[in-house]
C-alpha cells in the first residue's frame, strides 16, 4: 500500500537476508534472457539466408540454375550448431530446452541436406557435359541416357523450384528434399558406373588412355568444347 509502505518499513523487512536468493534469480533472469537474444537472433538469421543460384550454359544455351559456393552459409551453420550445442548445456536451457532441440535438428538437416545437394551437383555437372554432348557415348549406353535424362529433367525441376524460393530453410527443407537427393545420388552413380565399364572398352581400344583413371578420362571426354 503506497499509502503505509515507508522506507522504515522497508528496512524493517530486512531484505538483506534474502541477498544469495535475489542475486540466483537475477542471475538466472540474465542468463535466460541472453539465451532467448541468440535463439531469436539464430531464427532471424535463418529466415533470410539464401542460397547464391548461378546460370549453368552448355553452349551458350541455359541448362539450369545451379549453386555457387556457400562457404559463409556453411561456417554459419558450424558457428549456430556450436553455439545451439553449448546453449543445450546450459543449467538455465529449462524453458528453452524445446526450442533448441528443434533448432539443432533443423540445422543438422540444413547440413545434411547440403552436403549431399552439392555432391549431387558435381555430379551431374560432371556427367551433364558427357551425356548431353556425346551423341556417340548415348548411342553406345542407351540406358544410362535414358536413365540421366530422367535425372536431368528432375535436378532441373529442383533447381527452377529453388531459384523461385532460394530461402536455405525452406529449400533444404522441401518435401522429401534430401530423399529425392539421396535417390538421384543412387542414379547417378550407377549412371558413372555404366560408363566407367565403357572407358575401359576405350582403353582398350586406345592405349594412350589406359594410364588414365577414370575421373581422369571422363574429364577428357566430358570437358566443353
């Protein structure tokens, strides 16, 4: 009561007693506030990271958008999961324990989903330039053609989906994103093992490619005009 209550009786209360108990609750007060600031700002960050999408020509031609180099997406993402692994540590993580698991599950698959996004990429590239531009390579495996073309057409469709909404999230996030990867991985490889077994009939046909492995030889054979 503003009335009554008076400094004497303030003392009168001796809330000295009461100093290591204030000063847990004020402490644990800062501590959780500072967690709440990074979780806010890891969801700020998040919500407007975007992938760097670049123009894939084949003969001047546009092929598909591709990913340019994420070093900063990527060290972001150590920086957050690090940070989100010390936060879950914390004795004060209580009334944030769920928002943390979340994010740290959301970041793992950002990762995950990343690193298998480029991989794919580097294959397709690789095999795009042979597959596209060697009529002699389709006529000599034409399953494997068929079975990249049906790669291409998918990887494209992605592609085109991601430059409409380039938002790291939500593209790594996409409806069976990193499944549809992981398949197209699949097909992929065995589309390299089809014509590895083929460069070995060139190697023998052609001795002077018999030193060459077969990255090497697949470089040769697959590199722009």
């Amino acid at each position: 009561d503003t009335k009554t209550f008076t400094l004497g009786k303030l003392f009168e209360m001796n809330l000295s007693r009461f100093t290591d108990a204030i000063g847990d609750i004020v402490n644990s007060a800062l501590q959780e506030l500072k967690i709440e600031k990074e979780l806010r700002s890891i969801e700020e960050k998040w919500r407007v990271t975007i992938f760097d999408l670049g123009k894939y020509l084949k003969n001047n031609v546009f092929r598909s958008w591709v990913l340019r180099s994420s070093e900063e997406v990527k060290l972001e993402l150590e920086d957050n999961l690090l940070n989100l692994q010390t936060i879950s540590a914390s004795r004060f993580v209580g009334p944030y324990a769920q928002q943390v698991r979340e994010w740290e599950k959301k970041l793992n698959h950002v990762q995950e989903t990343m690193e298998l996004w480029f991989g794919v990429q580097t294959r397709w590239q690789y095999l795009e330039s042979i597959f596209v531009g060697s009529e002699d390579i389709r006529m000599q495996l034409p399953e494997e053609a068929r079975r990249f073309d049906a790669i291409d057409k998918g990887w494209i469709a992605i592609m085109n989906g991601t430059s409409k909404n380039p938002t790291v999230l939500n593209a790594c996030h996409a409806d069976n994103r990193y499944s549809t990867l992981d398949t197209m991985n699949e097909r992929l490889e065995s589309c390299q093992k089809g014509l590895s077994d083929y460069l070995d009939t060139k190697r023998n046909a052609f001795p002077r490619f018999f030193f060459l492995s077969d990255e090497e030889l697949l470089s040769v054979l697959g590199s722009s005009d």
